[in-house]
C-alpha cells in the first residue's frame, strides 16, 4: 500500500498573489466575505482535505498587500467555520508575541470544543515591527526573544489546556455533582514572561488538544518546530530542498526525544495547472500580468520592513541591503538577497519574480500529479498545504481534475480518518499530563 | 400606536441559575454544547427577539458556579453564530482590563462583517479578583482605575473601527484601484494606558460599528454608560426602581449631549411563568430545590471575592462584612448588604433568596404580559434581556405563550426592522469620525 497524501488549503481572501483580487475567478472582496470563505472550505471537505488554514497579520499601511487591508480575523472566522462543517481541520494563526496565553487557550479550545476536535494553532512569532505600534510596545522584540516568548507562551497554553483531565466533569443531574476537584488542576506558571494561575475555564476536546501548527524556517524556528510542532509547513522550491528540510525537522524531533512520525511536514504547494502546457504557460502569465513594476517592489518591501525599493534603478543589480529586513521575515529575505547574488539578478527580476514565483508544482493535471507522488514517495513530505495564487480556477482545478488522478494512483483517500484532526493527521490522541 | 417591546436573550449555557444543569429540562453540559445554543438563538430568531447575549468571566475556582467551569469563549461562539443566522444581533461580553483594544476591535469587527452588521460589544472592566492571576498581572486594578482603562480601551477601539471610510474600498479590477489612500486613517492614539497607531486591518460593516452594551450599576458605571453605551442591560426589581434607573441613564445621557432616545434601556427579565399560580409556584420551588444550604454560601461568596461563609451561623443575622466585596461586583454587594439590613435577614435567608431571587416577572402568560406592557408604557424599560434561571421549558414558554400575547395586543412584532442591529434596535447608522 502506497503512503497517502494529505492536504490542508491557506485561505487567504482571494488567493496568495498579491494582486489576486484583481482575478476575474474571485469576489474582489474576498478577503471580506464570508460566502467566499464557506464555499471554498466545503469544497475541501467534500474533496477530503485535512485542514484548512488561515494566514493572519497585525500591522498593515498603505504599501501591504491590497486583500491584507481588510480581512477576518482569523479565530472568529474559524468559529464561523466550525458549525458549517463535520470533518475538516480548522486551523488559525496566533502570534505568541502580542497575546494573551489565557485568551488565545480559550479561544482555541472554544473552538476545539463546538468543532469536536478540529481545532489547530499555526504559533507564529508576528515578523512585521509595525506590530508593535499596534499593542502599546515601544519595540518589537527581535527574532531570537521573540521564540524565547514562544516558548513559555506555548508552555502556558498547552498547561492550561490540561486544566481538566478527561472525566473530570461528571454532570450527574440526580447526585448534584457536577465535577470531580481532584481532577482540576492550576497551572501556577511563573516564568520570565508570564505569569498564570489557571485553571482554564473550558475543558479538553475529543482530541485532547489542539494541534500546533509552526511555519518558522529560521535556525530558531525549526527548532522550535521540531520540539513542539505537530505539523510543520515549509517551503521548499525542489524535491532535494524539501527532502533535506524533512530530514531535518525528523531529526531534530527525535533529537529531542519525539517520534519522527509524530512531526508532520507540509510543503506549500502552488498549483499552476492545465490541460496541456500551453494552458500553463497562458494561465501563468495571466497571474504574472496582474503586477506592474511599482507594485512589486512595494511587495518586495513588505519583506525588508517596508524598505523604499523605489530609490534604486530597478535595471541594476538587486542592491546592498545590509541588515534590512533581518528582524523581520529572516528566512525569506536571507533567501532573496541569496538568489539575486548566486543570479546576478537586477531588481527589477527579483521583485518581478518575487511577486509571482514559478510553482514547483506547474504542468498539466497528469505532471502535477506525478511531481506529488514523487515528493511522497521520496521523503519530501507527508502532505502539503496548497496555497493557489488565486482561490479560483487553480484552486477548483486541483480538486476536480489532480485529486482523481492520485485517487486512480492509490495515492490518495477522499474519506476521513476518525472524527478529529488528530485522528486524520494520524496523530495521537493528546495525553493530559497530570492522568497517572 | 403603542410603544413596542424588544428583547435579548442572555445565552450562558443551562441557564441563569446557579444550578441550572441539574434542571431535566436541559442538556447538563448545555455550557460547551453548540446544539444547545445554536437551538435557543434559532428560536430567539423565528420569536423575532432582538440579540443574544453572551456573558462572561475570566477566573474560576472549584467554587465557581459550575457551569462557569467549562463554558465557551464569546467571541468564537459569536462567530459559530454568525453564519447559521440572518438577523438576530450577536452581543459578547470583552474585558477592557485584560484584553488588547487592536484585537478585541479586529474579532468584534469580524463578527460584525460575518453577520453583516449584527455584532454588538458588552463592555465590562471584570468584577473578580482573581482575573489577574490569569494575566499575569500582580494585582487587579481597582474599580475606579478599571474604568479609567476601560474609557481609553474604548476610545481607542472606536477610533480602530473608523480606520476605514465607508467607501474607502473600491476594488475596480478593470483599473487596478483597490482603495482610496485618502480616506484610509491611522489612529495614532498615546494615552496613559494604551499607545495605538492603527489602522485597524478590517473594514467597517453595514452598521458603521458594532453596538456598545454596557451594565455597570455603580455610578461609575452608569456614567461610563450614559457616556458610551447604545444599550444598557440594568436591574429592576420593581417598575418603581426601573423607571428610576431609566430616567437617570436618559437624563445623563442628555447632560452628555446626546439624543436621550439613543441610549436604550433593558432591565434584566426572569420569567417564571405557567398556566396558573399554582403551577408557576411549583415551578419556582423546583428550581429553588436544585440548591443546598452549602452550595448557597458558596454562591453568595462569589460576589464577595469568594468569601467564605461557611465560617458563620447561617440562622444568625448576616454578618457584618466591612470592605469586602468592594473591589468586585460592588452595586450588587451594596444591595445585598443593605437588604439584609433593612429586612434582617439571617445568612441563610439571604444565602438561598440570592441563589433563586423570585423575579419581578412571576405569574401567569397574562400576568406577565401585562406587567411588561406595564413598564414598557410608563417608561421604565425600552426592552428586556431574558435571563431565565433555565434555558429549556421558561425559556419556550416564554416564546410560545407570553409573545402571543404582546403580538395580540399591539406591544410586538415579530418581523426585524432592517438588516442591522442598529436598525432592529431603533439606533442610527454609526457614522465615520474622518467623513466631512
């Protein structure tokens, strides 16, 4: 029997181009309507993906990405989600640097709890300074102490997750007794950031706990990942890339004690698909086209802390920058200003290209099909989190056209595992700590 | 014509009663059981009512109310809400002592697009002490800096919402434009307690922003009201007291400069109802029997910051207790201190009137209509929130039988007026600070 792939689905509005509004297969709306939001996510679960997850920001200005302006929220969106559906993973992102443990605990277990355990967590650490302006802090806390917050913020949510052990409610209308106090448990956690007594006032889900979800690339965040992700998305432009990143996440988890299998590894995955490569090459550049000049480079200054790309001569080699953008997306702009060097690349190519990467996974329905197969037959990934440029034709195209082929394949399986995300992760059920 | 009636209805799990889950007329996990909920704002929705309302709190101990132990979070169970509605208004309880203003405006925001203008903000500073320990915070504030917090809390998220001009948005896929430049606006707020730049990442809903609700009785309270709030949830035990209150909120409201006709007033509404007084009796002795003598003072110790009364002789007078429950639920406090006084009452008769007040709202379909025909005619109430002791039988009865009656006689309609809260409830559109 082959390994089965699986597949989560970023809901990001109208897709994550740039400019994917301006798409005539999408509401230009997207970001803000909700109809676009439940169609998209019936359509996963009906085509049995995982999860859904949605991406999320805390500072915008006039340059940000233009469906990034106006968006849900993305822990009220999953509540809205929740009723609507039966099997599908709900996935948001939480920044650990400018949250409450106690409210962000409660609010994914609210949501654990109404969707009978399908909640995750994507932790993120929050890249953009900005932030900070929005929440009363002076300063952004740099890359490293913000893990470091991660860290006792991620600690104080799971303790207060397991607040209550499993059977501690008891609810017995004709004795009186509601709850058993001996399995209550505070969390007293006293660390360097935070401070919290517990209990928290909402008990575990059918899965236990949520899941975490962790996307850092940096040295400190797959770090981080490997010793608390159950789920880790990556970015990988080759099957060798997404193979050494596997390796290593797999590694580091066992490294620290865990079992490789319980570490699943996502790769995005941009699906540029068609019925023959001239469809492709056509739908690729019709992406391409929705970008002029100026606005990539207010994109590609989004990376660098909102840098004024516009002083350079765009026909020049990709400038100079020095520290800029290192507290920031580090990861991704370590990357960029890598390619421009090792490319020779002018500005105008990196910001061009930036805004509109040529997928690993663009061909016909067949090649893509192909391509996935071999990434899970190799190594590269348990799964993937498909992140269309538009959440429109792509998107339907995948589901209609390359779900059915790694069906024929025996690659993939449309009906669910078990009845939470864990169960369909093939993950186990999460112990509480204080059960003997 | 007459004045209609309006109501809410106060969604918190079983019921309003301390003991509310051992009732056989409801689900006993009916606190974290989506079904529960999403049955009782359905039929608040075909009954035509108004809002639901979630309430709230952010500290328990084993002494808690027990259903308080394991609840869902507000905001999240709003937007489980949202899309399974189409009118009713969706009203959540959020501390401005323990929550960020940028988020708490993004998710209300965000409860307010989903629903397409039906989100509404019940404004609390947090009664119980014991909220600190959870945010890591070493001491609760006191009352009067609580409120301090909260009107900047407030302001700046107010000032969030109007971020974005209503037409700020113009998405014109032909000419690339998605919004306006001009009528996108930092907030750029720097107060005492928060420092907030803004703009918030989402735009206003139909509505312009969700309703404020507000319920503090102390004068803090209702002067923070009169200031701030759309709509104000009070307590009457009589028409005398209601009519008071009424005035008193529209009279400062007036003194603030605003339309007193846009400050709405709902006395809480316990109905206890039946056929006849015989029956309406035997069902308000069944649900002061769900209660025991130690689970009374447990009760009553909640508003005293937990106090323990089990240190006195409960068939003695109530004790004199100096300071403590100044710094928690003080309006209720004062009054139970007073009553006890007045009528000197022992412990135990306060104990176990506190856990199972007989309501104003006692009598039969008829009775009870008339007594809300009664105040809503001699202006003491422009609605009512429904806080029944039990979400089941006084809740339906309520809808099946007394709403007939108030239909007949020309006191309610049951069809909604307009789309929004703001319409249901009489209120005008909010309109945008920054439009000339």
């Amino acid at each position: 029997m082959s390994k089965k792939v699986q597949f989560g689905v970023m809901l990001h509005g109208p897709g994550g181009h740039m400019n994917a509004w301006r798409s005539p297969d999408v509401a230009s709306d997207a970001s803000v309507n909700l109809e676009h939001y439940k169609n998209i996510t019936l359509k996963s679960e009906a085509a049995g993906f995982s999860f859904v997850f949605v991406a999320d920001g805390l500072f915008i200005n006039d340059k940000s990405i233009p469906h990034f302006l106006s968006r849900f929220e993305p822990l009220t969106l999953l509540g809205a989600l929740a009723p609507i559906t039966s099997h599908i993973g709900l996935v948001g992102t939480v920044s650990t640097s400018y949250s409450e443990p106690f409210t962000i605990a409660r609010q994914l277990a609210s949501i654990d709890m109404m969707s009978g355990g399908r909640a995750g967590w994507n932790v993120v650490t929050s890249p953009l300074e900005g932030s900070a302006k929005n929440f009363s802090k002076d300063k952004h806390p740099e890359h490293s102490l913000r893990y470091d917050i991660a860290d006792e913020h991620l600690a104080v949510v799971q303790g207060l997750w397991d607040s209550w052990e499993d059977d501690a409610f008891i609810r017995d209308k004709a004795s009186g007794q509601y709850f058993d106090k001996d399995k209550m448990h505070e969390l007293n956690y006293e660390g360097e950031f935070f401070k919290i007594a517990g209990p928290l006032n909402i008990e575990r889900s059918p899965q236990g706990q949520p899941i975490i979800f962790q996307a850092g690339a940096s040295p400190k965040g797959s770090a981080f990942a490997s010793r608390n992700a159950d789920a880790v998305f990556t970015n990988a432009s080759t099957l060798e890339k997404a193979q050494a990143t596997y390796a290593d996440l797999r590694q580091q988890a066992a490294d620290n004690g865990r079992n490789p299998d319980e570490i699943k590894v996502f790769p995005t995955l941009q699906p540029i698909v068609g019925k023959d490569h001239e469809e492709v090459r056509a739908r690729y550049d019709a992406i391409k086209n929705l970008v002029t000049i100026e606005e990539a480079l207010a994109y590609l200054g989004r990376y660098f802390d909102h840098h004024d790309f516009t002083q350079y001569d765009v026909d020049a080699p990709f400038p100079e920058l020095g520290d800029i953008g290192k507290n920031s997306f580090r990861s991704t702009t370590d990357e960029i200003k890598r390619r421009a060097k090792e490319n020779n690349l002018t500005l105008r190519q990196v910001a061009m290209e930036e805004t509109t990467r040529e997928s690993a996974f663009m061909g016909t329905y067949d090649e893509v099909a192909d391509q996935i197969i071999e990434w899970i037959d190799n190594d590269g990934a348990d799964g993937f989190v498909l992140t269309p440029h538009i959440l429109g034709d792509f998107f339907h195209d995948f589901i209609d056209k390359v779900i059915p082929i790694l069906v024929a394949r025996g690659y993939y399986d449309i009906s669910y595992e078990g009845q939470t995300l864990r169960d369909e992760l093939g993950l186990p059920f999460k112990e509480n700590r204080y059960v003997k």
